[in-house]
C-alpha cells in the first residue's frame, strides 16, 4: 500500500535547523512529485515546496524562500526538506504528500505529519 511517513521534527531554538524525512513506500518514487506542507493551530494548510519527478526540480513558498531545502533520493524512497534559520512562525505540523508528476498536480496521498515546533 502506499505510504509516506514523515521523521525529524522536533523542538528547536530560533535560527536553529532541523532536516525532516519523508519515507515513502508502496510506489515508485521517481514518477511522482512530493511536496511538504504545513499546518498550524488556527491557519489553513500551507504549501512549503515540491520537488517534481520529471527533473529534481523544486519550487518553494515565499516564506521559506533561501531557508528551506527540498531534495529527494529515489533509491532510498526518501524526500527531504532541510529547514535553516528558523522562525517561531515555521512552528506546524508538517506533512508529505504525493503528487501525480508534477508539483502542480493533485496530491492523494498524505502522510501524518510531524511537529515542528520554534521556540526559545
């Protein structure tokens, strides 16, 4: 079956970084596009960034523009985002989500996500 299953969350101080893992299984990653979003308490979902399955190419929200990095290794099934410098604003849960190809496709399938939380 398909799954995705975020790691690495955690609680960290402003300007620290942490690097989250979405593991995938049940598909072949190389044809699919991932992407992270987030969610806090209050606010709607967020899309962070997608890494595209044509090209490794990546795309990225404003507000996490030259701080976060989306990169993907398809033989270990693994999607990573590294967060730097991060903001008491980044606190959320964050989730990888499937795409059908590229970022601009739908996404069907979503992991549970995991907490990321900013604080001093």
């Amino acid at each position: 079956q398909v799954q995705l299953v975020e790691s690495g969350g955690g609680l960290v101080r402003p300007g620290g970084s942490l690097r989250l893992s979405c593991a995938t299984s049940g598909f072949t990653l190389d044809y699919y596009a991932v992407g992270w979003f987030r969610q806090a308490p209050g606010k709607e979902r967020e899309g962070v960034s997608c890494s595209s399955s044509s090209n490794g190419s990546a795309i990225y929200a404003e507000s996490v523009k030259g701080r976060f990095t989306i990169s993907r290794d398809n033989a270990k099934k693994t999607v990573y985002l590294e967060m730097n410098s991060l903001k008491p604003e980044d606190t959320a849960v964050y989730h990888c989500a499937r795409g059908w190809g590229m970022c601009s496709d739908e996404y069907d399938y979503w992991g549970q996500g995991t907490q990321v939380t900013v604080s001093s």
